[in-house]
C-alpha cells in the first residue's frame, strides 16, 4: 500500500470534476484527478460534444438537400457514416489531447483507475491512498433506463447511438426530452424514419409549451413521427428489427429502438454509505455551497440534484474549488442556467415558463410578449422560422426567456443575464442591437413589453 498528499483529490474527470481541478490548481492547491476512464467525462467523449459533431454533419446534409433554394446546384450523392464517424472522433481526440496538456501544463496529477472515497478524506485507488484536505465528488451520469428493457442488440442508450456503424434505416426513440430530439433530429436528417414515443402530451416537456408546441410542428414538417401522452409497454427484438408496444394497444416497429429516458447519477459503489454521505434517491445531497454533510467533501455536476448540464457541472466545479480556498462564490440557481436543445430547430431557455411563472406569482402579475423569426431579417436569410418568448412580471424583472429557431442557441446568453440580473425590459429596450442579426428578434420582444413594439403587431 502507498500514499500520497494533496490539498484536493477530485474523484471523476469529466466537466465538473476537471473545472474544480482547474481552478484549485490555479488557486495554487496540489491536486489529483481520480478518473477510470478518460478526463474529459462523457460530455466530451460520449455525449454533448460528439452529439452536436453529428448533429452538424446532419445540418450539412439538410443545407446541400436545400441549396436550390439560395442558387446554388448541388445534390446529395451519399452519406458516409465512417466518414462521418471519422470527423467526430477527430474532435473529441483533438479536445480530448488539448484537457490533457491543460492538466498537466497546471501541474495535476491524474490517476487512473476506480476511485473509492473513505474517511479523512481520502479516496483509495487500488493499492494506493490519496489522502487530502478536501474530496470534491464528480463521478457524472449513467443513461438509464425502464423496467422491461434490457439494453443490448438493436436497444440502445445514446451511447450504443454514437458506436454504430450506419445511419438506422428506421429508428423509435423512447423519451421525447432533449437526447430523445436532438437523435430524432440527426437520423432523421441523415435519411433514417423516426418515430419518438413520449409519456407526457408535448415533446421536451420540461420547456415553456410554446416551445415544445412549435418544435413538435417542426417535426411534424420533416416527417418525424409522434406518440405523444402515450406509455410504452414492451419491447422485443430479433434479427429483423425491434417491434416496440404501447399502453394504447398500437405497435411500432423500426430498426432500432434508442432509449433516452433521462440519466441516472453514478453514486453506488464508490464508498459513499461507507463514509456516511447523504444520498436521497441516488443523487448525493448537498447544502447551497455545495458541501455534503461529511466534513471536506463536496460534490458537483450530475450527481447532485438539479439539471445535468455539462456548463452547470463547469460552474459549479469552479465554485466548490473557490469555497475550499475561502472564497466567496454565489451559488447559481437552476433558474439561471441556460438549457439548450440542439436540434433542427434549436431550442433556447432561461428561467421560467409562463406555466411556472403563473404559479408564482398568479395570472394577473405575468405579461409575456412574442416575436415570431418571420419578421426577423437575419432569420430570414438563412431559411429558419420560429419565435422568442420573453416573460416578466408585470411592473417588474424578466422572469424567463424563451427561443426556438436554428442558431437561437447563440441568444441565450443575453437572455441569461437579463434573468440572473433581474432586469426590466425598460431597462434593455434602449440597448442596441446589430442589424441584420437574430438577436434583434430578442431586442424587439424586450421593446414589446416595455411598450414600445417597434414590429410587433
């Protein structure tokens, strides 16, 4: 048995775990990083980043499918899914090669292999003991999946999704959230038929209905085919396809069956019962600051309850590494993180729907304003439609901006500081906007309900 001394030991490499890293080293902290497989986490080897490499490589074949339209001859000849599986996995090497300089250029150490926490803190690797000062908890997220299915073969989660070979001739997705329609999205585009089975009555229904209700026409458009508010009940496979049935009686069959039925957070297994850190339905607890209730360990990302978001997991490994050095971080609500779905059309979100911002604060206290992309030039010129939706209280901040449209993922940000700095559409209204870009969309919603509509009707 061997042992070594650190200020930190980050238990898990991916987004959270390697920004705490990060920033501790750079705060002057000794630091090792306990990862079993590669740093980098599955954001960036088996999830957003090699995700939205396909779903451009997808967004490339629509743009050829329609460059009649814009004067240009062009035709669609193939799709080469090697060809396109060579491309991502060229960037995920390349980010993958430029996090490992980064951690070794800081001077922190990276220990593979399976992390175990025990009291000190520590975390056991092996046959070696990594004692520290403090433990910071980032061991990430799993997909999971539904009583009655067994993953393998033609059912898949949206990692088996990224390893095959081809592009699906036909594929049903189980879950309609954000994996279930950025891979509906991106297969669909790439020639496959898809149907998406989702329990509740609206495709992504964690966002504002205005947005599920206009990516659910989107989809409609592009012949991608819904069961919503309907229950799966069975699926079976065999060397011809997957016949997948419902609650209602109906029977689907395609190819492949995705399920992406949300993710579940990595916590068994790793030491926590032993040590006596809290867990409520698998997810470590946490206080504001992100303390577990076992001194000097902390715990960030998707293991701690709230959105998975590999950016939430960023933030919060940066602020869990300032805590531990004896700075003041703020704590960054839910609310104020942007959520992004990157599919054909993207959707874009930031604080409350209107559902949410009604519970609130009651019907007779919200005012929202809408501007459709139809009348936004920029929006025009590159062939995309959708609206902003901007929420505040009536006499008072912007509660929650709402976007669906191709690019609007590039809006949020502003939308972002509007909801974290609780600013009146009064206050934004004078501000400018570049013509012709999207954001002028934005701008206009921000006018309409400072009552001033320039556009708007």
């Amino acid at each position: 048995m061997t042992e070594r001394s650190f200020d930190l030991v980050v238990l898990g490499g991916g987004s959270g775990g390697y920004a705490a890293a990060l920033r501790a080293a750079e705060l002057g902290r000794s630091v090792a990083v306990v990862e079993r497989d590669k740093v980098g986490g599955t954001c960036l080897h088996r999830g957003c980043v090699p995700t939205k490499a396909l779903l451009h490589a997808a967004e490339v074949a629509d743009t050829v499918r329609d460059a009649a339209r814009y004067g240009i001859d062009a035709d669609l000849v193939g799709i080469d899914a090697a060809r396109i599986a060579t491309y991502r996995e060229g960037i995920v090497a390349k980010k993958h090669k430029g996090l490992e300089g980064l951690l070794k250029a800081r001077g922190i150490v990276v220990v593979p292999g399976e992390g175990r926490l025990e009291s000190g803190p520590a975390v056991r690797v092996g046959d070696e003991l990594l004692r520290a000062r403090d433990v910071v908890l980032a061991t990430g997220s799993y997909s999971r999946t539904l009583p009655g299915i067994e993953i393998g073969g033609r059912i898949i989660t949206s990692e088996g999704a990224l390893e095959l070979g081809e592009v699906p001739r036909s594929a049903i997705i189980l879950g309609g959230g954000v994996i279930g329609a950025e891979f509906a999205s991106l297969w669909r585009s790439l020639g496959a038929d898809v149907t998406i089975v989702e329990a509740l009555d609206h495709l992504v229904p964690n966002e504002d209905v205005a947005l599920s209700k206009g990516l659910e026409r989107a989809y409609r458009r592009r012949g991608i085919g819904m069961s919503l508010g309907v229950r799966f009940a069975s699926a079976t496979q065999d060397d011809d396809g997957v016949t997948v049935a419902l609650e209602s009686g109906a029977t689907l069959t395609a190819d492949v069956l995705l399920v992406a039925v949300g993710r579940g957070p990595v916590t068994d297994g790793i030491g926590l019962e032993e040590v006596g850190v809290r867990r409520e339905r698998g997810f470590v607890v946490v206080d504001e600051q992100l303390r577990t209730n076992v001194p000097n360990v902390w715990a960030v990302g998707d293991i701690v309850p709230g959105l998975q978001l590999a950016h939430r997991s960023f933030q919060q490994g940066i602020a869990a590494a300032e805590r531990i050095a004896g700075m003041a971080s703020a704590p960054v609500p839910d609310t104020h993180v942007p959520r992004v779905t990157y599919s054909h059309p993207e959707l874009a979100s930031v604080g409350v729907t209107e559902a949410q911002a009604v519970a609130a604060h009651g019907e007779a206290e919200i005012e929202t304003a809408e501007f459709n992309l139809a009348g936004n030039a920029r929006s025009e010129i590159i062939g995309t439609g959708g609206l902003v939706k901007v929420i505040r209280r009536k006499n008072g901040p912007v509660l929650g901006v709402h976007l669906i449209g191709d690019r609007v993922s590039e809006l949020i940000t502003e939308g972002q500081l509007a909801v974290a700095w609780d600013a009146h559409p009064e206050d934004i209204a004078p501000l400018i906007h570049a013509h012709p870009t999207q954001s002028e969309a934005l701008g206009e919603a921000f006018l309409a309900l400072a009552g001033k509509p320039l556009h708007a009707l």
